[in-house]
C-alpha cells in the first residue's frame, strides 16, 4: 500500500480509541505496514488486549496506555509514557470519539460537556502534550464529514467537531514547520452495529459513489498524509461524494407557469 516504503522511516504511532471501531481498524492497518502502535484505550480493556495481540502478531510493537481523556490534566504524563516506551513516537492519531445524538433543545449540560471533553478538549490537549513532548512528526485528527452540514440532530457532537476541523487548521499554523497537522472526516464508513441494512441503503441514496466505504479508505489517507512531507492544514474528506451533494433547496425548478421563471 506504501509505494514509497524503503525511504520512509516508520514511526512509532499513538491512537486513541485504539481498541475498539474505526480506531482499531486504523491501528491494524498501520501495523500491517510496519508501524510500532501505541494502542489508548479508556474502558475497553479486553477489547484492547485482544487488539494489541493480534497487532504484535504482525511483528511489530505494541503497548497498551489506559486513560480518561476527560481528565486532561494527566494527557501530557501520557504522552510522556509513551514517549518512554517508544523513543521514535512521531505520530499522533487522535481517533477517540463520544457520539450523541441530540438536538439543541434536546441536549442536557452533561451531554454538552462529555462531547466536548472528548472530541475537541482531549485532541486539543493532546496536540500540545504531543508538540511539547515530541516535538517533531505528524497529527491527525479524526473528525467527520457531518461538518459540512448543519444538523442540528446532533448539536454538541457536530459543534465539537466542527471546532475540532478549525483547531487542525489553527494548530498546523502554530507548530509547522516541524510538526504537520491534518484532519480526515470520514463519511459512511463504520456505521455502529445497530444500524439496520435499511438504514444504510438509506444512507448510501446521499451518496454521489452509490456506495458505502470502509476503514481502509481511512488508512489509505492516513499513508498519503504520512508519506507526503509538503501537506498541512488539510481536512481530507472521504465520503464517496456526500458532503459535497448539497444542491439547496428552490434552486431550479421553479413551479411552471410563473412569470418570474427564467
């Protein structure tokens, strides 16, 4: 998958959310082609001993890191252990995620807080913690497509997140030129077991590519954006087409007969 994999020094990567989903998906892949993983996990701690075996099958490193990224206080001492264990760490994922849906008037503070503290205060933290400790070498964040809409359906995760893509782009400035920073927001990919083959029949009608996609589309960008030293400040969108089909509403087909048709 790597073309360029001879002159390409492999880093040692920190995932979080690595145990479980899309997380887990990201770090096999990357194991699969040579990388050492630091595999976080919260509370998914069988999920993530399973991970780590069958990540260390491939004949690379693995170690497991347990935290709350909540408690952001212990972030930086986090990345420091990790730093520790693998002295080449020169990538951040940052791939942990709280999804809730729930509309403006539906969201309770608590709601709020717990989609902040994940997917826009954890990631934020982190990236210093990774800068200050490390230094050098790449950040991704995991964000959504969903940002190139409105729905409301999902207000505080969606507003996280859509902060979480300005935060890639206001981090890329402050920390180049020795660490890059970009953003993936995925689109049909994973969705979660309890989605129903009607719902994503559903879902791929949205989609311009008629198809649902996978992790390794992911991960395919995620080497692109290893491999390519010149790129930064990007959120790359892979989502068959579906955050661009947005053609609005009472565009061209004005009721026949008007006289203000033209």
């Amino acid at each position: 998958m790597m073309s360029q994999t001879e002159q390409f020094v492999k880093p040692a990567v920190l995932i979080t959310g690595g145990a479980v989903r899309l997380g887990r998906a990201i770090a096999l892949d990357l194991a699969q082609q040579g990388f050492d993983i630091a595999l976080h996990y919260n509370s998914s701690e069988t999920a993530a001993a399973e991970t780590a075996e069958l990540i260390r099958s491939y004949q690379v490193q693995c170690e497991l890191f347990q935290h709350n990224l909540a408690h952001v206080e212990g972030l930086e001492m986090l990345v420091q252990n990790v730093k520790r264990k693998f002295p080449h760490l020169g990538v951040l994922i940052n791939s942990a995620s709280s999804y809730k849906q729930t509309s403006i008037l539906e969201t309770s503070p608590e709601i709020f807080d717990t989609q902040m503290a994940t997917n826009l205060r954890a990631p934020f933290f982190l990236t210093q913690a990774f800068a200050k400790v490390c230094q050098t070498g790449n950040i991704i964040n995991i964000i959504d497509n969903k940002i190139g809409f409105n729905q409301y359906h999902y207000s505080a995760y969606l507003l996280a997140k859509k902060s979480l893509a300005e935060f890639t782009k206001m981090a890329s400035l402050e920390l180049a030129p020795h660490i890059r920073v970009n953003g993936i927001s995925p689109g049909v990919v994973l969705p979660a077991e309890s989605r129903s083959p009607e719902y994503l029949a559903w879902r791929v009608q949205a989609i311009p590519l008629k198809k649902q996609g996978s992790p390794s589309h992911i991960t395919q960008t995620i080497f692109y954006i290893l491999e390519n030293s010149f790129v930064t400040g990007q959120i790359f969108t892979i989502d068959g087409g579906e955050s661009i089909a947005t053609v609005g509403l009472n565009t061209g087909n004005f009721p026949a007969g008007n006289p203000n048709k033209e």
